[in-house]
C-alpha cells in the first residue's frame, strides 16, 4: 500500500535530481509505503551530485602507464633479508616494539567484502580459516590483537570498517560472541561510504528497485573519508594512536603489529609504509610498487605494460619486482592532511554488470557491462607521502589470501589452510620439535606469537604424531 501524498519531501528530492536530470529515479515513487519513501530519499540525499557529474563526465586526467612505467624505479626498498637500509632488523624490531610499548599503535581492518567468490554468504571475515581450529579470519586477527597486547602491555584499537552488506551480521557477530575476547570499547566499527553505479551510455542513476538506488562499496581507498566522517581519525589522535596499521580481511597469515615493520616505518621517517612480496614473474596479477620522479605510485598488473614488467636488474632480476599485498603502515598526522585532499584518493571507473530495472518496474539482469562504477583505492595515498619505504616479506610467512573457492588455481580456502599448517610446522621444528610428516598443526597466536615464544613453551623433544591445535 503506497503512502500518503508528502509534497514536501517529494518537492525537496525533485529540487535535488533536476538540476542533473536525474529525476527519472522518483517515478515509482507515488507507489512506495513511508518506509520506503525514506529509504529513497536518504540515498539521494546521501550523493554529492556535483561530484557525480563530474565522474560521469570523464574530465579527469588519464594517467599514462606507458611513460610512467618507463621511467620508473623502485621506492625505497627493505629486501626480506633486512639489506637496502642502513639499520639492522634487530634495530627495526627494537625500535618497532618501543613504539607498541608506549601505545603508538592503532589497527584498522577492512571487512566490507562478502564471501560470494568463495560460495560463503556471510561477510568473509566470518570464514571458518584455521585449519583445525575452524576459527574463523576474525578471531584469528583476534588472537594475535590479543596476544600483541598482552606482550606489550597495551590495548590496541581495532577500527574495523563494513559495508552496507556485511555490517548489520558484522556488528551481530562480534555482540554475540563476546567481542572475540577484546575489551568493549576496543573494537570500533564503521561504515564505509557508497557510490551509485550510473547507465555507462546515459550517466543516469540506475535503481536496483523501485525504493532504491543501484549502489554499491566506493572501495578500499573511501577509508579515509569514512574514518574521518565517522571522528575516528580524532579519536586516534586523542588517544596518541601515531601510526595506524592497515590491513584486509583475506589474508590470514598477515604479519598484524608486526614490530619490525613499525620500526622500519619510523627509521625511515616514512608517512605511508607497505608490504610487497618479490614477484614470481614478469605478469604476476599484483599492483606493481614503483617510484615516479620521486614520488611513489602503484601500478596495476593490467596496466603495466610487457615490456616494463620484463625489464631487469643488473642481477638479472625483474627490475620492477614490488608487487603490494595490501598491507601498510599510515602516519595518522599524514591522514589527518590528507581527508581534506581532493585530488590524492581520485576514484576510478569500471564496466561492470549491475542488474537495474526498466521503465516498466521490471528488474533485468544485463547479459553484457552496462554501467559503470565508481571506487577508490588506498594506494592512491602513496603519491602524496613525502617519503615511503616498502619491507618485503616471504609469502610463505605473510601472504595466504583467501580469495576464490577450492578447486580455483589460486587463493584458496585449502591452500590459506595449508600454508598455516607449513609455517606453524617450520616454526615447531625450528624450536626443536619433531614433526611427523602428514600431520596437520595450527598455533594460536594467544599460545606463541611467533618461534621465540613457542620455543619457550615446548619440550624441545616433543614429537607430533597426531594433528594438533595449540590453544591458548
């Protein structure tokens, strides 16, 4: 049953759409209940039109990858085994622990992303990951906040950033299961922003129903403005949180406070720090990290041309090796200059297939790209860092995404899985353990952090001959 007539909201919401000839996505709008009505009317309210109108049109500047690529090097570059600085790794980790100490350390999680790649229909960071265990992306990144705090002395803020889709079971999670064992006021959830998707030939807003806009996640790169909008950058910075550790939800292995990162972060005096991995090959699907006339850029693997990729070093390896993982160090004073940037997070446009309806209220499902949609990126963030360093890391330590289902050739559940067991079954033996071969191991991370914790807590002539969960 539709709603009585508003004529003021409905004068108000007209006044908004005319102007850009959008006023298309109010014609069911007679036909909507109150509830609905609202819901319309707080999307609409919610899109900066002028902005909109300035995407739809394409007057940015296109980048060109061809010459960028050309002349570009690597940033300032910490290898794995610690060379390309002049501080040691025991120095970085010492002074990384300092910083942990004192209460320096803030994380932020980014969990807007739904399982569906994975066939799993909750937010993926309810995915069951631990090998034995089950325990789940979210309480593995738990344990280890737990464990970090517990070592240094201190709690350290979770910001965990949503979506519109995976917030409301989010939020119901962590509520009905005590908060993972953090503090009440530890975890900090928010909402990231949203962008609508537009018809690619008309620029018109697309509606998913007739009370709703086809809308969708405005990307990784909306952080900053959805930790501004939302006061947690002033939050971080009341409570003296300087540095501010970034991190996505698939990757279960990552290296979360890891304390020689954070000292070559501030070694280095870098206002934005992240992790690469060595690329296997020249066209290897990761951003390419890579400096620009003295300023630090990621390049897309589908943007960076062939002969960029194969170009070597004089020790014949690939020349542009940094591929990102997306994990990174921020100063929190370099976000707190840059939310009021308008050009250092642009976003960016892609073809996509969104399902929308027609004239007659139909919904459609489109067989071929029919609109385009707009996010941003956080990489896009380096440029505007006075200086950056990258550290690699072994993915065989740092890097197991959980991306697509089991039987896909990359970034599996399975594979997430037995790169937990190889690296806890690398650390049991290093600390003197035998491990029988088949046997399946996990260690919480509340149990050892890391070799020298587990070392600590084993017979040095302990055998493993039956699959085993070290629990905290």
């Amino acid at each position: 049953m539709s709603a009585p007539n508003d004529p003021d909201t409905l004068a108000e919401l007209t006044a908004i759409l005319a102007p850009f000839q959008q006023t298309h996505v109010l014609r069911f709008y007679e036909q909507l209940d109150t509830e609905s009505r609202d819901r319309l009317a707080d999307q609409i309210r919610a899109i900066d039109f002028d902005e909109l109108a300035r995407l739809v049109q394409g007057d940015e500047q296109k980048t060109d990858f061809v010459a960028m690529a050309r002349g570009a090097t690597l940033p300032m570059a910490v290898a794995a085994d610690g060379s390309g600085v002049s501080w040691t790794r025991q120095a970085a980790r010492q002074r990384g622990e300092e910083a942990l100490r004192a209460g320096e350390i803030a994380v932020i999680l980014v969990a807007g992303g739904q399982g569906t790649r994975l066939g799993f229909d909750l937010p993926k960071g309810m995915f069951p990951v631990g090998p034995i265990s089950q325990r789940t992306l979210f309480q593995v990144f738990a344990d280890r906040l737990l464990a970090t705090g517990r070592r240094y002395g201190v709690t350290i803020p979770w910001y965990l950033m949503t979506s519109e889709a995976t917030d409301a079971e989010t939020r119901e999670y962590f509520r009905s299961n005590d908060n993972l064992g953090l503090a009440a006021d530890q975890v900090i959830i928010f909402k990231q922003g949203t962008t609508p998707a537009v018809d690619s030939q008309t620029g018109k807003l697309l509606l998913a129903a007739k009370h709703a806009l086809a809308i969708s996640p405005d990307g990784h790169g909306g952080t900053l403005r959805a930790l501004d909008r939302n006061g947690c950058l002033e939050r971080m910075k009341d409570g003296g949180h300087r540095h501010l550790f970034y991190f996505q939800v698939d990757n279960p292995l990552v290296t979360l406070c890891d304390p020689e990162f954070i000292g070559h972060h501030l070694l280095s005096r870098s206002e934005m720090t992240s992790q690469v991995i060595r690329k296997r090959y020249p066209m290897e699907k990761v951003g390419n990290v890579v400096q620009v006339d003295g300023r630090t850029h990621v390049i897309e693997y589908s943007d960076l041309p062939d002969e960029a990729a194969e170009m070597t070093a004089a020790d014949g390896g690939l020349k542009l090796w940094a591929g990102s993982i997306a994990v990174h160090l921020f100063d929190v004073a370099f976000l707190d200059r840059e939310r009021s940037s308008d050009t250092s997070l642009p976003f960016h446009r892609a073809n996509k297939k969104v399902p929308s309806l027609d004239e007659s209220g139909t919904l459609v499902e489109p067989e071929t790209p029919n609109a385009t949609k707009f996010e941003k990126f956080i990489f896009d963030l380096l440029p505007a860092a006075e200086r950056t360093v990258i550290c690699e890391v072994d993915p065989a330590n740092a890097f197991a995404p959980v991306k697509n289902a089991d039987g896909a050739e990359t970034d599996t559940p399975s594979l997430a899985r037995q790169a937990i067991v190889d690296l806890h079954t690398r650390w049991l033996i290093e600390a003197g353990a035998l491990v029988n071969p088949g046997v399946k191991v996990e260690i919480n991370a509340k149990y050892a952090l890391d070799v020298d914790e587990l070392k600590a807590k084993i017979s040095p002539d302990l055998t493993i001959d039956f699959d085993r969960y070290f629990d905290s």
